[in-house]
C-alpha cells in the first residue's frame, strides 16, 4: 500500500488550524491561489492569523477577502498595492504589515523549508530594510543578514498531485508555492486533479511529495485575472 | 518639448544588446519592449517566474495561469521557460540578468534610487524592486525629468526610502541620458529641442555638461 495523504476536502484539511497561527498562501496576485483554502478558512472563522503571501490579495478576492473578515492581524509580503481593504487598515493601524522585497521573501521562504538560518543578501543593504539587522562584508561589498521563514501550516496550489502529496504547477502559478510547501510543519496541497500513484512522470515532479502531508482535488476554481490585457 | 514616454523607451531600446537576458519594470520599461531594434534577439525576464515573455495574448489565448509581473496576462515564445520564484530570484541576484531597465520617483548623483515608498502616503511595498537594483551593475532608469510639482527627480540626495544604494549608472529623462561618474549626472546626450539651460534649470543634482553633447536623431 503506497501513503495516502488524501484529505476529503478543504474543510478537512484546514480543521485543526488554530487561532493565531502563521500561515503561508502560495500565489503571485490572483496566480496560483490556494483558493479552497481560503473559503474553508473564511467558513471556519479563525482569527489572529499571520499571512505569509506575496500579495494580500484584492478587496473581493483572495486572502482579501480573508482581510474584510477581519481574521487578519499580521501580512508578511512583497507588495500589497492591489487591495484597499488593506491599506485602509494598514494606515488605521488595525493590520501589523511586514514588507519584504521579493527575492528576499523568496529566499527566506526556501531557507526556512531547507534548513538554513541565516543567509547574506545584497538586496536592501543601505535601505530601511537592512535597520536592525546585522550586515556582513564579503569580497568587497556588502550584504544584509536575512533568516529563514517558517510556518506552522503551508498552503499551496498545485494543477496535478498524486496521492502520496507529489505536485505539478502549471504555468506562472508556479511562483511561491514550491518554496511555501517545503516551509510549513504541515503542508495542505489542493490541486485541480488528483491522481493515483504511477500517473505522474517522476521526471516532471515539481514538488516531491514529502513535503505535503495532505492533499485534496479542489473544486470550483474562479482563476481571476487581475489585469486582463489582450492584443488585437 | 522633450521625449515623451514612447520616445524614452525608444531611446533605452538602443542599449539593448544580442544575447541580453532583460528584466523591465512596470511603465516606461514596459514599452522598451516594442522598440527592440532589428537584429538584437533579447530574452525577457518577469519576476514572476517566467524568460521569454511573449506578447500579450489574443481574446481566445488567454489564460489565467499565465502572468507577468504586472499581473497582466501573458503568453510564453518558443525557448520560454517557467520557474519557481526562488529561482527566478536566483538569476537577478546571480547576475544573470544582464540589463534591469525601471522607474523611479528619484535618482541621487551618488547613483541611489528611490521608487518604492512615500511615508504616510503610499504603503505598496517594493515587491522585486531592491533586489533588481542590489543585483546587477547594468540598470538603467526610465522616468521624467521632474514630479507633477514640477520638481528635479535628479538630486543632489534622495529625500524619500531608498530603494538601492549607489546602484543606478544610467538615466534616461524627457530631457536627456545622463550617466552617473563620480557623483555627478553627465548629460551625455540631449532630447531634442531641449537646451542644456533648461537641464540645468531642472537638474538639482550636480551636473556636469560634457563637452560637445549631442542631440538624440529619432
């Protein structure tokens, strides 16, 4: 019998989340959202979240709508310039917001998941981000000191996964989501299709299945598109 | 007078060289990418996760696993690839990227760049911005000489967050292209109809007028 870590749906999946946890999202804008998740988190009502995302989100989508209900009290992200829900309560003081450049999001993301504490960057040396941090001269420049992310529950999107938690991205949904499923002591995958062992080519594997520890195939994906732009 | 933003772009596209990997920023930069001068084959790069942008995509292609950076919808080119954002990531700060073309609310003529925050007012965030600025020696800037208010965006110092330190070589303006030696902006060329008084006038950094600048020929 191969592991199963099939869950039966969103609801079960994020069941046992706990008021006050930190949570990372994958998704870049609306791209590649774990949007089950966030209805079932929605329906549950838990609050006093920390959310490690990219983005936040717009007002009538995505971890903004999570946002509206308040449930909310930390975003760590990169750009949050989509939602105005958000900035609202950012300048009004109710939302404590944490901006980290990409790259470094990134990185910390993929440190947290690798075992790494600490790493040095250039990104931000000279600027409010480097304030307080330590900084280290290596070869002639400068870096800032980063340290890892971690998270209590990683919720990620994925277009294929089999049932032993093995994933396939598709597209620019890629973004956050394989570095968010290797950072989160419990790992939930929803997928669009979810497949047995054997059906997925191992040479395609994005993300291997020991970092899931559960899965479900997802249903009714909106995939909205912040900036429809078309030629003629 | 002076360039407007169509002619900016078309004067950033010549610096682009064969081979070049090309990372551009939201605005101005956007439309470098219409101006890729015949012969030059450049790869772009959205921060997203993605190297051989193509054009946007027509009604019936369009697809909302596809995205760039802007989060306008996309399409990939023969040779395009999909990445993760780590490794996406990677290739800025690696140095791989061999040209960031990008805005800015200021330049300062010690070459820092500032275009991510104003305090109180515009809480957005830098996404991929700092790492951009922090990862290559090739930037060049995209942006108007001077702010609604009528304001240099050429300072002496910056006067909002920065973004980078001593990053910023190259800046092209509706007035002119300037590069950054020695903390000093030199005009290297002129937009056409445009005095060097009036870059002066506009220009609250140090200047320097090199000897026999040229007008840009469009």
């Amino acid at each position: 019998m191969a592991i199963n870590k099939v869950v039966s749906g969103a609801d079960e999946a994020v069941k046992d989340i706990p008021d006050n946890a930190v949570l990372m999202l994958g998704g870049f804008g609306l791209c590649g959202i774990p949007e089950n998740c966030i209805t079932a988190l929605i329906k549950k009502g838990v609050t006093g979240l920390t959310c490690i995302s990219n983005n936040a989100g717009v007002d009538e989508f995505g971890i903004g709508l999570m946002l509206k209900t308040r449930q909310v009290k930390k975003m760590i992200s990169s750009y949050v310039g989509e939602n105005a829900e958000f900035e609202r309560q950012l300048l009004s003081g109710e939302l404590e917001v944490e901006l980290i450049p990409q790259g470094t999001l990134a990185e910390r993301v993929r440190a947290g998941g690798a075992g790494i504490p600490l790493f040095a960057t250039p990104t931000g040396f000279g600027t409010e981000v480097a304030e307080g941090k330590d900084t280290i001269e290596v070869e002639g420049k400068m870096y800032v000191m980063e340290k890892w992310l971690k998270a209590d529950f990683a919720i990620v999107k994925a277009w294929k996964g089999d049932t032993m938690g093995n994933l396939i991205y598709r597209g620019t949904a890629r973004n956050f989501n394989p570095m968010m499923a290797t950072a989160g002591k419990i790992t939930i995958a929803e997928v669009e299709e979810l497949v047995e062992p054997g059906e997925l080519d191992p040479n395609q594997i994005h993300t291997p299945g020991i970092f899931v520890q559960r899965i479900f195939q997802g249903n009714n994906y909106e995939k909205r598109i912040e900036q429809r732009t078309v030629r003629k | 007078m002076g360039l407007d933003k169509f002619q900016i772009a078309k004067r950033i596209a010549r610096e682009l060289k064969d081979g070049y990997y090309v990372n551009l920023g939201i605005g101005i930069p956007t439309l470098v990418a219409n101006y890729i001068p015949e012969g030059v084959n450049v790869v772009l790069q959205s921060e997203n996760g993605l190297l051989g942008m193509g054009p946007f995509p027509y009604e019936n292609e369009v697809d909302p696993d596809m995205i760039n950076a802007g989060k306008q919808t996309i399409t990939t080119l023969p040779g395009s690839s999909i990445f993760s954002s780590s490794d996406s990531f990677a290739m800025i700060r690696g140095g791989h990227v061999d040209l960031t073309i990008l805005g800015a609310m200021e330049v300062s003529e010690n070459g820092d760049i500032a275009n991510w925050k104003i305090p109180g007012k515009m809480v957005k965030g830098m996404g991929g911005a700092m790492d951009l600025v922090a990862s290559t020696d090739n930037i060049i800037v995209a942006m108007m000489h001077t702010n609604k208010e009528g304001e240099s965006k050429l300072l002496p110092q910056c006067e909002l967050p920065l973004t980078g330190k001593n990053c910023i070589t190259k800046v092209v303006t509706d007035l002119g292209y300037f590069e950054i030696i020695d903390g000093a902006f030199h005009l290297k060329e002129l937009a056409p109809g445009v005095t060097v008084e009036e870059v002066k006038a506009k220009t609250a950094g140090k200047l320097v007028v090199e000897e026999g600048v040229k007008e840009m020929v469009f």
